[in-house]
C-alpha cells in the first residue's frame, strides 16, 4: 500500500531525507520566510525533505540550503556577486571543496550556506535562482565583497 502511494506522488517524496545539521539560527522568523520563497525545482533538480529546520535540498546528489548560518566576518576566501532578477546583488563566499562548492551568503542577516555538489558545477542558474530568494533578506550594513 505504502509503495502504491509512494508512485502516485512521485519518487523524489518517497526518497529518504537529506541529512543536514541544524544552522545556530535556524529559529529566526525570517528563515521560515525564506524556505517559503524557494522554488521547488533548482537547477533542473527537484526538491527533497531534509532532516532539520530552516533547510532545503534539491536534486541527488543533493544541493543543500541551510538558513541561519554563523555570518561570516572579514575573510581572504574568494567572493563572487551575483545579480538577482530584480537587479539586486547578493554577496557569497565561495570555498571549493573536494566534491562540492560550499556558497555562504555576506552581508546578510541571517546568513545562508548553499553546497553544490560537483556534478552541478556548470550550472549558473542555481546560484542566480537562489539570489533572487535570499537577496530579500536584510542587509549586515554596508559590508560587502571586495
């Protein structure tokens, strides 16, 4: 009976849930807003459930979002800007790993971290998807990449 359900909704809502660990601020009112704004495809990828709060995951390999991640304070690892639809820039540090791209928002509060796996690396539109959502989150003063 289960298994019926499970092909009638679709295979990504039977898959098991992604692990992530909760960020530090994942309370914060304006995460659950956040989640609320994010598509349910990215990059192609549809999205999955998540073990924690203020978390979305898309795709398999997963692309994680966390919302209330510990800010970021001044910082020698590379920054990118990335222009959001409506023309507002969102600032991300940018640390390449072994088998992802890890994406943490600057000069928002609260921060956002985005991992991209390797196999997405191409795919621009994510993080351009992505700014479009978080650039409505409130500005940390004027800090801003360099």
């Amino acid at each position: 009976m289960v298994a019926t359900g499970c092909t009638l909704v679709g295979a990504t809502a039977c898959a098991n849930p992604v692990g992530v660990d909760p960020a530090p601020s994942a309370s914060e009112p304006v995460c659950a807003e956040l989640l609320l704004e994010l598509p349910d495809e990215l990059g192609g990828q549809e999205r999955r459930s998540t073990t924690s709060q203020a978390s979305r995951a898309w795709g398999d390999p997963a692309i994680v979002l966390r919302c209330g991640v510990t800010p970021l304070g001044p910082t020698v690892e590379g920054c990118v800007t990335v222009a959001s639809g409506d023309g507002t820039e969102v600032d991300w540090v940018v640390i390449e790993h072994e088998d992802h791209g890890s994406f943490t928002t600057y000069g928002r509060l609260p921060a956002v971290e985005v991992r991209i796996p390797s196999e997405y690396a191409g795919d621009q539109t994510i993080m351009t998807e992505l700014s479009a959502v978080v650039a409505d989150l409130p500005r940390d003063g004027d800090r801003a990449c360099l």
